[in-house]
C-alpha cells in the first residue's frame, strides 16, 4: 500500500500570505495524485487532479506541482474562505490512498 | 447541474446489513466510473470501493473485501453498497464519488461528491 504522508499537520496562517502544503508518497505515484479541500460538514471538493491541473472553477490562485514521490499545493494568497483541510490522494495503485491531512486553520 | 445524492444510512447492529444508495443526475451516469468514499467521525478520508463504468471491474479495500459489495443500475442511474457484517469500525458518513473522465478503464480523481450518509454501528 501507498503511503501518503501530509506535511505539517496544521498550518497557521493570515489572510493574503501565501500556503505551502507537501503530500509525500512512499513510492512512485508517477503524476497520479490528487488534492482535495473540505471544509467543516461538507463534501471534499477537487482542487487539482494529475498533479499540476486545476479543476474545473477553482481559482488560479491554487496550484499544484510535483511527480513521483514529492508534491506540493500552494496557494498564492490566502482568502477567508481558504480556510479548511486539505488531503492528497493517489490513484496510481490499488489501494487508492489518501494523506491523513493538512488543517489550515487562520492565525 | 452534476449532482450525487446518498440515502440508507442508518443506525444498525454489529454483524447487521445495510444498503446504501447514490441517486445520479446531471450527467450520464454509464460514462463515469465511481468510487464510495467513507470518512469515521473526527478522521480522515479512507477510499472503499470503486467500480468501473460498466460494472467490468470492481476493486475494494481490504477492510471492507469480502464483506462489501459495490454495484451499479445503469438504467437507474444509480449506485449501491451492500454491506454486510458490519462493525464498529464502519461507522462513518460515507460518501459517493465520481471520476474525473468518463469511459476510463481506471480509476481517475473524483471530481463530483455526495453530501454524503451516515452510518452507525452500535449495539
């Protein structure tokens, strides 16, 4: 099994700076990795697919980057609604493992 | 407008059964491959089950194999989860999710969720 390993667990931040999230695989994913935002009683929601794509309505200030086995989330600069956890996944191997988090909580 | 919606989650004993369902509409639901996400209270996203679009494949967890069992009405639009032997362990809202791509031979991200149901195991 794949393991993905989010880092930092929690990432305290003000509105307008900029956010660096790492989702690391324990073996090569190739670029099928995903991330995901979810905010508190809802649904994830798709930011980025094959590492590097943005999903359809997510805002340009939300990017993904990477392949293999280190990759990155960054968002540019930070809006209230912002604020949530993010999880990576990948589909490379059955089975299709997420990270365990990253919370993103206001300073 | 793409829209998932969930029902049949409910409270149920240990070693107990429980269907649950994902009505689809919006887009056409033989096209996508589709996965059932669950999430226990407090924790993190787990993968449980994907089908392919056809219903040719179907790869599990290994903690739900053997005990769940995804399957799909093409003519209804809609997904299911059988579950059977439930435990403790499979409390959780569980959520439906779509591919990404349609027609895809493997899984793919999941780009369309449920609001999700929940399912209790307790004596």
């Amino acid at each position: 099994e794949i393991v993905l390993t989010q880092s930092p667990a929690t990432l305290s931040l003000s509105p307008g700076e900029r956010a660096t999230l790492s989702c690391r695989a324990s073996q090569s994913v190739s670029s099928y990795l995903a991330w995901y935002q979810q905010k508190p009683g809802q649904a994830p929601r798709l930011l980025i697919y094959d590492a590097s794509n943005r999903a359809t309505g997510i805002p340009a200030r939300f990017s993904g980057s990477g392949s293999g086995t280190d990759f990155t989330l960054t968002i540019s600069s930070l809006e209230p609604e912002d604020f949530a956890v993010f999880y990576c996944q990948q589909r490379s191997n059955w089975p299709y493992t997420f990270g365990q988090g990253t919370k993103l909580e206001i300073k | 407008q793409v829209q998932l919606v969930e029902s049949g989650g409910g409270v149920v004993q240990p070693g107990g059964s429980l269907r649950l369902s994902c009505a689809a509409s919006g887009l056409t639901f033989s096209r996508y491959g589709m996965h059932w996400v669950r999430q226990a209270p407090g924790k993190g996203l787990e993968w449980v089950t994907f089908i392919r679009y056809d219903g040719s494949n179907k790869d599990y967890a290994d903690s739900v194999k053997g005990r769940f069992t995804i399957s799909r009405d093409n003519s209804k639009n809609t997904l299911y989860l059988q579950m059977n032997s439930l435990r403790a362990e499979d409390t959780a809202v569980y959520y439906c999710a779509k591919d990404l791509r349609d027609s895809g031979r493997y899984p793919d991200a999941f780009d369309i969720w449920g609001q999700g149901t929940m399912v209790t195991v307790s004596s």
